[in-house]
C-alpha cells in the first residue's frame, strides 16, 4: 500500500478512537499526541490501521514516526517489506 492510502485509514482509527476528533481537518505534520490521543489511545489507533492493512508487526516497530505522514510512510515502507 501506498503512504496515500494508508492515511485515510489512519484518520478512520483515529476517530473511532477519538471520537471527538470527528470533522478535523487532518494534516501530514498532525502527532497523535498533539490531537489527544494518550499512549493506549496511540497504541489503538496503531492496531486498528494494521488490522485493517492485514499487516502483521510488532508494535514497537511503530514508535519511531513522530506524525501522521511520517506513520504512514512508514507504514507503507513495512507493506514493501512483508511482500
């Protein structure tokens, strides 16, 4: 998958966590902590998008990205990866 596909089911997760986060305008450069979201929340949003990627890694392999864009390349990185 491409980081561009994999942002929307980012901002899906983050939603469905955060609820309140409904409507948010979502940016690349946005941090999961700077929208709310607490180190359960984080590790949530995480599982769900890997979930729905059917991609299987070990969550730690997640902790390096410091924002949405960045998670999601990174992401995508781990897709090339697992082909």
């Amino acid at each position: 998958m491409k980081s561009e596909e994999i942002l929307p089911l980012i901002h899906e997760a983050i939603v469905e966590v955060l609820p309140e986060l409904d409507g948010h305008d979502f940016q690349e450069t946005d941090s999961l902590e700077a929208l709310g979201a607490n180190s359960m929340d984080r590790a949530e949003i995480v599982m769900i998008v890997l979930e729905a990627m059917n991609l299987e890694i070990p969550l730690v392999d997640t902790f390096g990205p410091q924002n949405l864009g960045e998670l999601a390349r990174h992401l995508a990185d781990k897709t090339e990866v697992a082909r």
